[in-house]
C-alpha cells in the first residue's frame, strides 16, 4: 500500500508545483503597471522626437530597428515557450518590454548622443529591473531582451549598414526558422 501512495504522490506532486498560483505584491503590481507605462512612452517619445526634427533617415532606421526587434523576440518567444516565474504563461525568453526600451535607448543614443540616450538607458535598466521584480521575467530573459534590442539598434542606426551592405533577412523551412545575415569587410 505504501508504494501505490508514494506513486499517486509523484505524480500529484509535480502537478500542483507547476500549477502554483503567484498572487504578486502591491509593489509589484504597481512595478509591473510602471514597466507597461514606459514600454509605450520610451517609443512614443523617441518618435515624437524624429518627427519634431523631420529626421526621416532616423525614422527610417529607427523602423528597421523595432521590425527587427520585433521579429527576433517574438520568434524566440513563441519558439522556445519558457514559463513565466509567475506561472502566467510560457512567453518569457526573452523579455519584450527589455528589447523594446533598449532597443528605444540605443536608437536614441545612437542618433542623438548620450544627452538623451544616458536617461533612456536609466529608463531601460528600471524597465529591466521591473519585469524581474514583478516576477514577469528571469534576469536571462530581461538580459537577453536587451541584447537584441541594443543589437538591433547598433546595426541600424550607424554607417555600418551601409558602408558594409549588411543583409538580413528571414529563413525558414518545414522544420526550422531563422535569419539569414551578411556584409561585407
């Protein structure tokens, strides 16, 4: 009788660990309402800004920047499916709100200067920060949103795309999905 409990045990165990429920603080509901803020204000800034200036190569660039951004982490989200820490979903690798804020302080960093990169970064960090304190995110995936993000803006808002014909471009057959990219040096 005891190993037919210890059976029924292992697997009702495993169960219940993973359907956790996460009842998030007051700080960390109000954290994660601040991060949605400023994934819309960062942009929505940066934009107001490009069109204030009539920078159409900045709105060019900055564009290709948040397609790429796009693309990249909602392939890698809906690809790898990692739960969540609050056990809301399998959508965390990597972190949208980090790629999308970092992704809006390198562009603005990049084309403007550290005058007004410097508190977007500060911007991102918190943004960062936010979504793991919340329990939105593991600090991989906020660090690996980032990284694409910035990436994405590195590769967009500088001479190097041009002056080295840098393509992109998607990939993908019945098994696989990906991007292919070139330059020349």
């Amino acid at each position: 009788m005891k190993n037919y409990i210890w059976i029924i045990l292992a697997f009702i165990l495993p169960i219940s660990i993973s359907a956790q429920e996460f009842v998030p603080t007051k700080s960390q509901k109000g954290v994660a309402t601040s991060t949605d803020v400023l994934v819309i204000a960062l942009p929505a800034a940066a934009l107001t800004g490009v069109l204030v200036q009539k920078d159409w190569k900045g709105l060019i660039q900055g564009v290709e920047t948040a397609g790429v951004t796009a693309a990249a982490t909602l392939i890698l989200k809906y690809s790898i499916k990692e739960r969540r820490p609050d056990y809301s979903n399998t959508h965390s690798f990597p972190s949208g709100h980090s790629s999308i804020s970092f992704a809006t302080a390198a562009f603005v960093q990049r084309r403007y200067g550290w005058a007004v990169g410097a508190p977007a970064y500060a911007l991102s960090c918190y943004v960062a920060w936010g979504r793991v304190f919340a329990k939105k995110h593991h600090w991989w995936d906020v660090c690996a949103g980032a990284a694409i993000g910035a990436g994405s803006a590195y590769i967009f808002t500088r001479p190097f795309a041009k002056k080295h014909n840098l393509q992109i471009a998607p990939v993908a057959d019945t098994h696989h999905i990906g991007a292919y990219a070139s330059f020349e040096f």
